[in-house]
C-alpha cells in the first residue's frame, strides 16, 4: 500500500445547518464553523466534511443543489468559504466539501432549461421519458417513496429521480454532462480543498436500456436496489472522473458507497482505486428491510461486532475504510447501537473505544464526541427529515398505528442527528439566540460542550484521548497501518481485536453492563487507555466492568 497524507488522519463531519448560528437566524452558516475551529483544533480533528452548503432549495437540506458554483445564503457567501478554507490551513485542517453529482435540483438551471427544450442540449443532461398515459417508463420505487418518475413541466416527457423529485438525475451516459462536472471539481480543489465526500455515486450508472424489475411492495413498484444490482461498468465513469480531476490534486476522497460487489474493492479503495476511501456501512444496514424502518430488526452487541469484523475481513489491507458511528443520515450511535436503557458515560466510551480504534480513518459526526442522543418527538408534526415523513407512511399503510409509527420514525429519523450541536446549557443549546431550525434536544442541559471540555470524566476528553493516541509518536504506526484480528470472536457481548503493528495493542470492550472475565493470551505492558479509574486484575484475569472498555499495549510475542 502506498502511504498517503491523508492516512493518519482524523476526520469529523459538519452539518452546517446545525453546528453553529453566527448571525441569529437560526441556521448554522460558514462563519458559524469558522468560530468554532479551534474547538475542533483542541478536539484534534484534522479534516473537516461539511455536507452541502451550497445554493440550494434544501428539499433534502442541501443534497439538491440548484447552483455549484455558490454557496447559499443561509450559509454565508464565497468569501466566508474561502475564509473558511485558508483558517483551517492556518490550523493544518483540511476542508472536504461534499460532492453530489448524480442528481441536481429541479431548480437548477440545467433542469430549467430542459423544461423548456426538452430535445435541445440540456435535455440529455437527464433521463427523459416520454410520457405514457396510465404508464410509467419504469417501476421503480425512488429511495424517499413514490415512483421514480414525474412529469417535466410544460413538456410531454417524464424525468427520473430515484431520490426526491426535486432531484433530477444526471445523465452520466452524456460526455457533456460529465464534463460539466469534472470542470466544477476541479473548480473547487483549485480552490484549495482537500477533497470531497462523495455523495450516493453507485446510482450514477444506471443499467440499460431502463426497464421494470419484479414488484417488491404492494404498490407494484421495485426497489432501486433491483436495478443497481444489475447494472455495470460504473468503473469507466470513476476513473475518468479520478483521472480528470482528484488524482492531479492529490486530493482525499471518501465514496459514499453502497451495493459495491465484493470483488470491486481493490478497484474502489486500492492502490490508485477510485477513491481514496469509502464508507462502512455494515453496522448501519444490519437488520435493514426491504419493507422499510418499520421491519427492521435491531442490533445487538454480537452482531455490532460481527459487522466490524466482517467489513474489516472484506477490506483487509487492500485500503482503508472510514469508520463512523454516525451521520446526518443515521440515529445518534450511541442510542442505536447500545443496548436500550444502558447508555450511559461508560458504554458511549466503550463504542467510541471500539470504533475508532478499527483499522481505518475514524470520522466523528458532530456532537458524536460529547454522546449526543436520539431526540425525543411526540408527533409527526415535529419531523423535517423528507425520509423519516415517507417512512411514517409507509409504516402507517402497513397497518401500524400512529402511535407505533411514530416509535419507528423516532428510532431512525435522520432528525435524530440533525438537531442542533449542543454548546452549553444556555437557551438552544448555545446553537443559536434566534429559533432554531430544527428543535434542540432538551438534554442540553446534561449533554453539552462547555460542560464537557472542563470535565477530564467527559465523553469530549475521551475522545481527545483516542485522537492523541492516534497521533503519538509511539503508537501511531501501529494503530494507522497495524493488521487487526479479532480475538475471542465467538464471546458474547464482548469485542476484542489486536492492531499488530511495529506494537501490539488488545482492544477489548464489555459489551454489556454485567461484569465479565477475560484472561490474558499473555501479560500486558501499559494500559493506554481505561474508560474507568482502575482495572480489576489477577494475573492475567481480568474481571471487566460493565461497558468497561481497555486499550492494552501488549508484550510482543516471539
Ligand atoms: C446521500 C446523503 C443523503 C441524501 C441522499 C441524496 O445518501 O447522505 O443525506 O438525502 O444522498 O442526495
Ligand atoms: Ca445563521
């Protein structure tokens, strides 16, 4: 593997519209991150991704983008991110602006233009149908409900979105349209970016010619999973556009990717691979259904570990992975993956511990670093997620009542991490003195920064804990390049694993609030890290306390 800038890293992940409000109006803007740069610099992150701030209706908060070239003005101008990108050189940070270029806005201009030429130019920057009454070109489900198709307006033709219909997809098939991007990439990074996120790229290749796939829901329609499964070459695409734009800039790129095959990862991640890195997603699809939120089974500990592993197992040394607990798209971590009634300082320590010491770069979701929770809803009203609104439908036509469709959509709607960045205990969490956007979570009082960085005890200082031991001189070849093998695989609620690099370190956590034995393989040199005061020890049993999370240096074996 080729060693690269971006290896040792640490990233953490912006939303701007909830991290912090400079102006009052209760949307966090750019001049609103560039204030809280040294919180992030103290924290130790290195490479900051905001999802999308650019010009946009925010039909799906920003991933429906009506102008690349600008930044909307609910977020600031130009100028305040360009200042934004040299404050964050000053610090050696990293600004990644988030890409998403297989669909647009309805408002774009391109799409505008398509309206009103529909054979012209513009119209091959989309997928047009035209229209058959009682009819549509294709039966596929898009990912926020409904068909996958709508009418052009003032046209006789139909579009595709397989998200939102306020999101156009683009036609990559067209060499002009791909030109149009590569130019606004490149646009972008001589603008000093780091790189890109890069947003929902599977569905960019589309399998043709468009056709139905069997129905999966009564509705009749597929899901478009049927038809990614089907499509290929998405390769020809990746790599002109890596080719054409990142590879010359050196620049960081992490693929939100999913339905990759198994046997494309090298082609992915690997050495000149498409992308510098992707996404794990295993532990967020566990338990995942076809019918919807309100099927999905949840996840216990055993399984948690078992998709860590296994996505570890699949990457190997091929390249790395970004690991995540969370994102924008995702519940809190913390409140999905810890067992209901034991989150707690201890067992949000215990998850932090065992994530971010995988074999990967570790990214950190806003507010993840102080235990951010679910929050609480008490009526569909209160929902903006245009996902978590379809799946309360959807939930609701399959016969759960509102009560418990509610409970399916406070369990996974992406409003769970998308309330505002808990600051302090002041009113709104310190987010904003106007309205917030989007409703706080009211255990800010508990849960906030400005109690946390005074706190050793914090979930915020653990963190800060982990990233400096990233980074230390001592341990730091170990746990960026170190192998990782899972130990003690088949323990129930316990996960285990070695990073064996020019150092041995176990990583071990008790994943449950009963205590828990474990004997050594063999004696341990130092601890370096300890989510509890002491260690209860005999030779080399040691009884874990519950949620009790250690990083042990191990004495090398001959
Ligand atoms: C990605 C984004 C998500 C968005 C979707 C459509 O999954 O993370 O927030 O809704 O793409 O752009
Ligand atoms: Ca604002």
């Amino acid at each position: 593997m080729t060693r690269k800038w971006w290896h040792d890293k640490v990233a953490y992940q912006i939303y701007p519209k909830s991290f912090y409000d400079s102006n009052g109006d209760g949307i966090g803007d750019i001049p609103g991150i560039i204030s809280k740069l040294d919180y992030l610099q103290n924290l130790g992150v290195d490479i900051i991704w905001l999802s999308p701030c650019y010009q946009s209706p925010l039909a799906d908060q920003g991933y429906d983008i009506s102008d690349y070239y600008n930044i909307d003005p609910r977020f600031g101008t130009m100028e305040d991110m360009e200042q934004l990108i040299s404050e964050a050189k000053k610090r050696n940070m990293y600004i990644l602006m988030d890409l998403v270029i297989n669909h647009c806005s309805d408002e774009h201009e391109w799409f505008q233009k398509a309206c009103q030429d529909p054979d012209g130019k513009y119209g091959n920057f989309f997928y047009l149908r035209d229209k058959k009454e009682g009819e549509l070109p294709t039966n596929w489900r898009s990912y926020f409900g409904g068909p996958a198709w709508d009418d052009l307006p003032g046209t006789d033709k139909q579009y595709l979105h397989v998200f939102h219909k306020k999101q156009p997809d683009l036609n990559w098939e067209n060499p002009e349209l791909r030109e149009e991007v590569y130019k606004n990439i490149n646009w972008w990074l001589d603008k000093g970016l780091g790189g890109f996120r890069i947003d929902a790229i599977i569905n960019i290749k589309k399998a043709l010619p468009l056709r139905s796939y069997a129905p999966d829901r009564e509705d009749g329609l597929c899901s478009i999973h049927s038809m990614l499964q089907e499509a290929t070459g998405i390769g020809t695409f990746l790599e002109e556009m890596r080719d054409r734009t990142f590879q010359k800039y050196d620049a960081f790129t992490v693929g939100e990717v999913f339905d990759e095959k198994p046997e494309e990862i090298q082609d992915f991640i690997g050495d000149n691979g498409y992308f510098s890195s992707i996404f794990d997603f295993n532990e967020a699809l566990f338990g995942g259904s076809e019918k919807g939120w309100y099927d999905a089974k949840p996840i216990t500990p055993d399984d948690y570990k078992k998709c860590c592993f296994e996505a570890q197992a699949k990457v190997k040394n091929i390249g790395f992975l970004s690991n995540i607990i969370e994102n924008h798209d995702e519940p809190r971590g913390v409140s999905r993956y810890i067992p209901e009634g034991d989150c707690c300082i201890e067992s949000k320590k215990m998850l932090a511990a065992l994530n971010f010491m995988l074999r990967g770069l570790p990214f950190i979701y806003q507010g993840q670093e102080l235990g951010m929770e679910n929050a609480p809803i008490s009526s569909i009203d209160e929902v903006d997620d245009i996902s978590a609104l379809n799946e309360y439908e959807n939930a609701r036509n399959a016969g759960l009542s509102s009560a418990e469709a509610l409970n399916v959509i406070s369990r996974f709607s992406r409003d769970n991490a998308r309330t505002p960045m808990q600051w302090s205990d002041e009113a709104n969490a310190g987010f904003t003195t106007g309205t917030p956007w989007l409703k706080v979570n009211p255990n800010y009082v508990f849960i906030n920064a400005k109690a946390q960085i005074t706190d050793s005890d914090s979930v915020f200082n653990f963190y800060k804990q982990l990233i400096a031991l990233r980074k230390s001189p001592v341990y730091k070849e170990t746990i960026v390049y170190g192998e990782l093998e899972p130990l003690w695989a088949e323990r129930h609620n316990l996960m285990a694993y070695y990073r064996k690099g020019d150092k041995t370190l176990l990583v071990v956590g008790n994943y449950q609030k009963e205590e828990q034995d474990i004997v050594l393989p063999a004696a341990y040199k130092n601890i370096l890290l300890n989510n509890y005061a002491d260690i209860a020890e005999e030779n080399l049993t040691i009884r874990l306390y519950g949620y009790q999370v250690l990083i042990l240096e191990m004495e090398r074996e001959s």
